[in-house]
C-alpha cells in the first residue's frame, strides 16, 4: 500500500489521480488532498502534507513555476517523498530546476489519464525498491585522503580497488571525487566518457541501468566514475549530492573506493564522514604529516553513527634511512602505522605511465603491502572464500584426472 498526497486546482488532473488511486486492485489511498495548485498553496499548510506521511505527492504547478517553493520545502523536510509534479510545457533549463527542486517525474500539460498512470506506475517500483533496500547489504565504503598531493592516495586507492575485486570475487567501483582533472580512470589505462557529475545531474531520473551507463569497466571488472574534466565550482559537488553517490554506490557495489584526494572539500569531507575505513596515507616527509596533524584535528569528531570509524595511517614510500622514522610518525600523529609500503619508485612511474595498476605487472613488495591492506579492509574469511575457490577451479582437472576419480567413474 502507497500512500498519496494531492496538492491541485485542476479538475482533470484531480480525477487522474483519484481515478488512478481508487480505480485499482490494489490498497494505495490518498491520505492528504488540496484544492490549491502549488503557486497559491499556504505555506503553513505544507505541515498537514508532511503530517499525513505519504509516500508520493502528486503536485501541480499552475500555469508557472512559483510554486517550486512548495517542492523545496517539501523535499528538504522529507527526503523520501517522491514529487510527481504537473505544469506547463518548460524549456530544458526550467525543468531542471524543477527536477533540482525535487520532482521525481514531470507532466507537462497537455496530458492524458495514461500519462499520469505511467508517471504513477515508474515511482511505485521506486517505493518497493526503496522498501526492499533495506533488506540488502550495504556495500562498505573505503576513503583514502592525504592533506597534500603527490603522495600516492590515486595510486593506492586504484590498486586498492583491483585488489579487492580480484582477491574478493566482489563487485568493486572506484569514485574519483576529485573536483576536476583527477587522474585515477589515467591511471587505469581508462578514457572516461562521462563522471560524477552526469551522475549527479540525472539523479532525478536514475535507475541501474541508467547509472551503469556513466561508467567505465577496466579489464580486471572494477567499475570507475570518473572526476569531471572542468568543472565550474573549483569546491565540487555539495555535501548532500556526494551522500547521494555514495548511496548509490553502496547499493550496488560490494566495495566502494573513494580517491578523495588532497584538498578537505566538501567531497572528501562526506567521504571521510560516511567511510567504513577511513585510510590516511602520508610519507615520512615533516610537511606532509604536519598537514595530517591539522587535518585529523578539523575532522576529529566524524565517526558513524554506529561507533567510531577508526582512522587507519597509511605510510607510503617509505625507505629505511631517508624521512621520518616510524616512532617518529607515530609520536608526531598521536596515531599507530597501519601498514607501511616500501619504497618502489620505478614500479609506481613505469606503471603510471603505462596506464596499468602496478599489481597486476608483477609480484613485488608493493603488491605483498597491498595484499595486506586488502585483507585489512575485506577481512581475512572474504579473501580467503575468493583464494580457495581459485584453488579448487585450479586443482579441479588434476583432481578429476587421479587414479581415484578414474576408478569411481568405472563403477
């Protein structure tokens, strides 16, 4: 059962709804009704709307868009009420902020009693997906951040992210939330033909299949949402449309790898806030882990509702004799070494500039860290169902070949 709300002056539209509504087989009912179109409709009275907890709210513009107003409020105090909004016939740039506004589905007028049931029929397989979304779970999401460039975060979260797809058997993706020209689909070999940001603009229109189609598959089968080529926010997306993106992604993926880059921005700081595993990657260098330092101390009091996310250093590029001891780091940062990857410049550049992710060229103590770091973030029995299913496909035509097998098969 689905409850509706109906805010319209328009008597056709008004018997659309209701006909649609009380017409059917099944329970769904209108639980709130108003005789006003969205440009004259009190705004005290948008209360009784959220009181009467529906589900969706068919809306009616009128004859212009004053009453965007009405699907603001309404979205902002209820973010999960779907908006099927009627009106005029808009130019595109009009009707995106319409859909902005929070329409899920838009009827310009003229329109017919069909028009309205398909509109009805496309927002209620959203509500059982929303329903059923419960029941399914969540991918984890794993952010990599450093307070300053050009110490590996790009090139940890890409072979983070091959990792666990290879060594899990998971769907994996990996999110460049960089607010333009991030490198992580470059340094997968990819040429990205869309980004986050194609994402962002059709959230209003998005079902799986649409949301696939914006990203990249590297050969290995980890899927990329790349970062925008320009973008004309230097801050990037806000807040509340990366939590849509990682909503998204964590319903669809197992895994989901965020390069959150270097510059606190309101990306990296959702992604921060919302991470599973929180991976801070530094090197033994006096600036970077004074930036860290800072960085920890801005952002101390994010942890999940659930407990705490613990905040995992990564120490990168690290070569005994040259920086930063590891006492030394862990003394300064108040925080204890998770893991530390040797130094491998030539392995790190040649892979870079082939455009392949280094663990996939060959073994090294670069691949035996991240093995290590995979493990940490998939957990041992993960890995491990993944390994010993390889290992049975592997010993499978020896097995089926002994002496034994040959006998049973005589029987």
């Amino acid at each position: 059962m689905i409850d509706c709300a109906l805010i319209t002056d328009d008597e056709n539209f008004r018997r659309h709804v209701t006909g649609l509504l009380r017409g059917t087989e099944n329970a769904d009912r209108l639980v709130y009704e108003a005789s006003q179109s969205a440009a004259r409709f009190p705004r005290d009275s948008v209360a009784d709307v959220l009181a009467a907890n529906p589900q969706v709210a068919f809306v009616d513009l009128g004859e212009s868009t004053t009453g965007l107003r009405v699907l603001e409020v309404l979205s902002q105090n209820a973010p999960d009420l779907l908006l099927i909004v009627a009106g005029p016939s808009l130019p595109a740039e009009t009707l995106l902020k319409v859909m902005r506004a929070g329409a899920t589905e838009y009827l310009p007028r003229p329109f017919s009693a069909e028009d309205t049931s398909q509109a009805f029929q496309r927002v209620k397989r959203r509500v059982t997906g929303t329903r059923n979304e419960d029941a399914v779970t969540r991918g984890e999401v794993t952010t990599l951040f450093s307070p300053k460039g050009g110490v590996g975060v790009t090139t940890l979260a890409v072979n983070l992210a091959v990792s666990l797809h290879e060594q899990t058997g998971e769907s994996t993706i990996l999110l460049d939330l960089s607010p333009s020209l991030g490198t992580a689909a470059l340094t997968m070999g990819l040429q990205p033909r869309y980004s986050y940001l194609d994402v962002i603009q059709n959230f209003h229109r998005l079902d799986e299949e649409l949301f696939r189609s914006f990203l990249e598959t590297h050969e290995t089968g980890v899927k990329v949402l790349a970062s925008p080529p320009r973008t004309e926010d230097p801050g990037g997306p806000t807040m509340d449309e990366v939590m849509g993106l990682l909503r998204l992604c964590r319903k669809h993926f197992a895994f989901v790898v965020v390069d959150a880059g270097h510059t606190l921005t309101n990306a990296a700081d959702v992604a921060l806030m919302e991470a599973d595993h929180k991976l801070w990657v530094s090197t033994p260098e006096l600036p970077t882990l004074r930036n860290l330092k800072r960085t920890l101390e801005l952002v101390g009091t994010h942890g999940k509702q659930n407990g705490k996310t613990p905040n995992r250093l990564i120490l990168n590029q690290y070569a005994d004799g040259l920086g930063m001891s590891q006492d030394e780091v862990k003394k300064g940062l108040g925080l204890h070494v998770d893991l530390v990857i040797e130094r491998d410049a030539n392995l790190v550049t040649e892979s870079i500039n082939m455009g392949q992710p280094a663990v996939l060229m060959r073994r090294s103590a670069f691949r035996r860290s991240i093995d290590d770091l995979t493990v940490r973030v998939a957990g041992r029995s993960r890995v491990a169902v993944r390994r010993g299913g390889l290992l049975q496909s592997l010993l499978k035509p020896f097995r089926s070949s002994s002496p034994t097998a040959k006998k049973e098969g005589d029987r």
